[in-house]
C-alpha cells in the first residue's frame, strides 16, 4: 500500500465521518481502518519507528504525571521557600485547568489537522513549563510554569489515542497497561522520590522538575525522529488546511473553554477557598454552567462543518458509559490520592509526614497503577469486560470503604485496605479508558473520543476532589473542637490555656502554652488523632454514593469481545527527501 492509496482510505473514513452515527450503534458496526493485521509486513511492531513511537508516548505520559505529581506532595515546603504565598492552591488549579480543557482540543485538532506535531509540541511545551518551573524564585512563576505544564500535559495524556490507533484492536488494552508502567516512578511513587529528593539532593524540590526537563527533551527528539502518522494530506485527500480552518468550529471552541474554565474553577474554589454557600463559588459554577449549555446547544443546532464535539458521539451508549465509568472510577480514586497522604501525616506518624517512612506509606494509593497494568493485560484473556467492571468496581468501593473503621492504631489494616482497593480501581479505568476507544464507531475520530472522555472525567474527578475536601473540613470543624479540648482539661490543662494549644495544634508548636506536660500533650495529640479519624470515616463513608453509582453504571458497561481483532486504524510513514511517498512502514 503506498501513500497515495492510504490518503484515500483515510479521506473515505472521514468523509463518512459526518453522517449521524445513530443507524450504526445498535449493529456496532466500527470503520475507519487503514489496515488488519494479516497484512501488514513481518516485524513492523519490532520497527524503530514503532518501538521509538511507544518508548516517547510513555516517557510523555510518565512527564504529564510528574509534571505535577513530584511537586504536589511538596507545595507547602515550596510555598516556604519562594513564598509564602496565599495564592499557592492556584499551582494546583491552573494544573487541573489547563489539562481539563486541553484534553479536548488536543484529541480534536490532531483529527482534523494531524497529530505529529501536537505531540512533539507537547514535548516542547511541557520542557519549556518544567524549566519555567525549576527555575521559579516566587510562587507567580511557579504557577505560569504549572499552567504551561498542565496545557502540555493534555497532549501527553493522550496516550490512548497513539496506541489505540497504531494497535490491533486485540491490543489496545495490552498496549496501554504498557503505557502504564512508565507512570510507576512519577505517580505510585511519587510521594517517595518527591520526599527523596526533599531530604537527599542539594537542590530539594527542584529536581522534581530538573528530572522532567531530561524526559520531556527525550520524548520530544523521540517523537521527532520516529513518529509518521498520516499527515494532514493523507487524512483529506481533496481538502486543503485553509479550507479545514476556515471550518472549524471557533464559536464552539470558545463557548467550551470559557464555560468549563469558569465550571470547573467554581467548582475548585468550593470548600477550599471559598465556602460552598459564597457568591464567588455559586456565580462561578452557575455561569459556567449556563456558558456550557449553551456550548451544547450550538454543537447541536448550529450548521457546522468541523464541530469541535461532534454530538452524534453521546448517542453511542456504549462510548457514553465508558467515559463516565472512567470519570467515576478517578473520583473514587480521589479519595485515596488526596486523603490517604493526609490521614498518613496525622494518624500514623509523629513527625508531620515529613520522614521517608511517610513518604513510603503515601505510596499505598498507587497500587492503581497496578491495577491499570494487570487489568489491562488480563482483559483480553478473562473477556466479558462488563463483568470485570462490575466486579472490580464493587470489590474496589467496597474495600475502600472499609477503610472508615480503621483507627489511629490501625495502620497495616488500613493500608491493605488502601492498596487492595486502589488496585481494583485501577483495573477499571485501564478497561474503561480502553473502551472509550474501541467502542467508537468511526477509528478516525479516536482523538476526539479519547479527548472528550479525558475532559469528561477531569470534570468528574474535580467534582470528586471538591467533594472530598469539603466533607473532611467541614468534619475537622466538628470533630476537634468536641474532642480536644475536653481532653486537654480533663488531663489538667487550664481552661485558659486551652485556645493556646489549639492554636498550637495547627502551628505545630506549644512553647506559649501556660501549665502544659507531656501528659496532657500526649492526651491532646491522642484526642486529636481520634478527631481525625472521626472526620476520615466520613470521607470513606462519602465514597459509598459515588462507588453505587458506578456500579448501577457498569451493568450497562460493554463487552468488547467480538472487537477483539486484528484491524489497524492507523500505520507509520514517512516521505522521502523529494517529497516522493515512500511505502508506509510496515504495509
């Protein structure tokens, strides 16, 4: 098969790409491949071009998790240095931010216009943000370095689009719990290594991002040499790069920017920097609310050429249900990620979470990453992959929720727990992000799904994340005031003196305390640490909601087993120094 031949079957795809899609979901009739296994040549998936293609797209994906993964665990040391600063949660928002709405428009313009250089831009930009980063002497730069990470990020979490496409369908699951092991280092052991390089390295925290400036320059000098997916030529043989500017959906483009922005800062202000019930939180979420109606409602109505989500993708069920699946399985793993390092600090250490020892323990949630590689390599095998969802999902929430009995003396319980459910998490999403890809109808729009499934579950897991920091607050705001100070008195604390060891509490110090022993600090930090687990069990607790949800949702998960074939969306190619087409690689 030479070039020529492979633009015209990608301009067949995507001229069938616009009809409405409602006729085939019901026969589950997929299009849009390029080529089908039994042809392609011998040794293609051992080429340099496709293993130098996968080892970019995981060292990609291992800087979009670092990126902010190594930093997060160290905010408060950073914001001391460079600060401080009131404005610190805004590293995190930006990060959160800029990959929600990223996700989507990296999926959609690497369809229309090709992917090569989205994602050797990604590269390029997440280098630019790590340095802007590692360089910061104030928290300002710090957050424009984090927006350019988070912006760069949406092209690297993008993962499953390269391997979706380059794959056999009988793959894609395999392929992507390959991906998953690059994540090993900078997310299931992230707590660890950022502690590490806190307390072993003479530049701290900035080797967070020194580390990620070397893999993002070798992902971006990887993808640059190896990867050739069809150009834009060969995806619209008889349509120029004007013409798909000149159609593309602006308006739209605007419309989901603005109002998710909005959305979701609203919704990341709730509890944490706002109250729920402030002007700021209810105005922010109600606008944005309002802004990505109306987002809907012109991809629907308005006569669009290029649609920036093309609306016939929620009438596949089948693609709908993945993607929430896949954002409500991250909003459970919230739970872990963001509670468990905390009830590390307070309820199973005596230094504040700031030893190795804690770091090591912080490290228990990321078990999902092994149960992203295991259900991703067993989906195939075991098949019916709506039973395994249920199972998972069930096995996985209802662990997770056991976890709200366990108590401050009750660390390895808890942690069995921790690492048992964050596996059984994991094997969902790995199964759920898969679907999100074999489920869509036409192979050609794989960006665009893939995309619309990662906005979608970022919008999930904020929610999730808002949810969970707001119940714990509010519980903390309950549960130590009851506790503590009847303690502290009752082991012989002046009455006087209890607003000073409160406040203590919270500076860490006790040294202006009036009539305080080690007695009466020993009953007070014990009455703190069982106020603390009270407030936990609620988080735990609160999860319940969320994992029934899930599970109604997985008995409408589907089954891929008849897709399990060896059909090809995409290959690799290139074209020589004239300009001539060579063959495409491996065909």
């Amino acid at each position: 098969m030479e070039r020529k031949e492979l633009a015209i079957s990608h301009h067949e795809n995507n001229d069938n790409s616009h009809k409405s899609q409602s006729s085939s979901v019901d026969d589950a009739h997929l299009y849009g491949f390029a080529a089908d296994e039994s042809t392609i040549r011998k040794g293609y998936f051992r080429s340099p071009r496709f293993l130098g293609t996968m080892l970019a797209t995981g060292l990609g994906l291992s800087v979009a998790v670092g990126g902010f993964g190594l930093a997060a665990p160290n905010l408060a040391l950073i914001n001391n240095e460079i600060g401080p600063d009131p404005n610190i949660s805004w590293v995190s928002l930006v990060y959160t931010l800029t990959l929600a709405i990223g996700l989507l428009l990296v999926g959609r313009l690497s369809d229309l216009f090709g992917r090569r250089w989205f994602f050797i831009g990604a590269a390029g930009l997440s280098l630019i943000g790590c340095v802007v980063s590692a360089t910061a002497q104030n928290v300002q730069a710090l957050i424009a370095g984090t927006a350019i990470i988070g912006l760069a990020a949406s092209g690297q979490q993008s993962f499953a689009t390269i391997t979706g496409e380059l794959v056999p369908m009988k793959h894609r699951f395999a392929a992507n719990a390959v991906m998953y092991v690059f994540c090993i280092p900078f997310s299931a052991l992230a707590p660890a290594l950022s502690k590490a390089f806190v307390l072993y390295s003479a530049a701290g925290w900035r080797w967070c991002y020194y580390l990620m400036i070397i893999l993002s320059f070798i992902s971006g000098l990887l993808f640059f040499i190896f990867y050739f997916p069809p150009t834009f030529e060969d995806k619209f043989k008889n349509k120029s790069r004007g013409q798909q500017i000149r159609d593309f959906d602006y308006i739209g483009t605007v419309l989901f920017i603005g109002g998710f922005v909005i959305f979701l800062l609203g919704l990341s202000w709730g509890g944490s920097v706002y109250p729920w019930k402030s002007a700021h939180v209810i105005s922010t979420m109600v606008v944005g609310g309002l802004v990505l109606i109306a987002f809907a409602l012109w991809e629907c109505f308005a006569p669009l050429k290029e649609p920036l989500l093309p609306m016939h993708l929620f009438k596949n069920v089948a693609w709908v249900v993945a993607c929430v699946l896949l954002g409500i399985g991250a909003m459970i793993y919230y739970a872990m990620a963001i509670v468990w390092p905390s009830m590390v600090a307070v309820l199973y250490t005596d230094d504040g979470g700031a030893s190795m020892y804690a770091g090591w323990l912080s490290c228990m949630p990321g078990m999902i990453n092994g149960g992203q590689i295991v259900g991703g390599f067993l989906a195939v095998p075991i098949g019916k992959t709506r039973i395994q969802v249920i199972v998972v999902l069930i096995l996985g929430g209802s662990l997770l929720a056991a976890i709200a009995y366990a108590g401050p003396d009750d660390l390895w319980g808890a942690g069995v727990l921790m690492v048992l459910s964050s596996f059984f998490i994991g094997w969902n999403e790995s199964v759920c992000l898969s679907n999100a890809g074999i489920e869509l109808l036409n192979q050609q729009e794989i960006g665009t799904a893939i995309g619309a499934a990662g906005s979608i579950r970022s919008a999930i897991s904020s929610l999730g994340s808002a949810v969970y920091v707001s119940v714990l607050s509010n519980r903390l705001l309950e549960t130590i005031p009851a506790k503590v100070p009847a303690a502290v008195v009752q082991a012989g604390l002046p009455e006087s003196s209890v607003a000073g060891f409160m406040a203590g509490l919270t500076s860490g110090s006790f040294t202006d305390v009036s009539g305080l022993t080690p007695d009466i600090i020993s009953a007070g930090m014990a009455a703190y640490k069982s106020a603390n687990a009270q407030a936990y069990r609620t988080v735990f607790l609160a999860t319940i909601a969320f994992t029934g949800l899930a599970v109604i949702l997985s008995f409408f998960a589907p089954n891929v087993d008849d897709k399990m074939t060896g059909q090809i969306a995409v290959t690799l190619h290139r074209e020589d120094d004239d300009g001539k087409a060579e063959k495409v690689d491996g065909v």
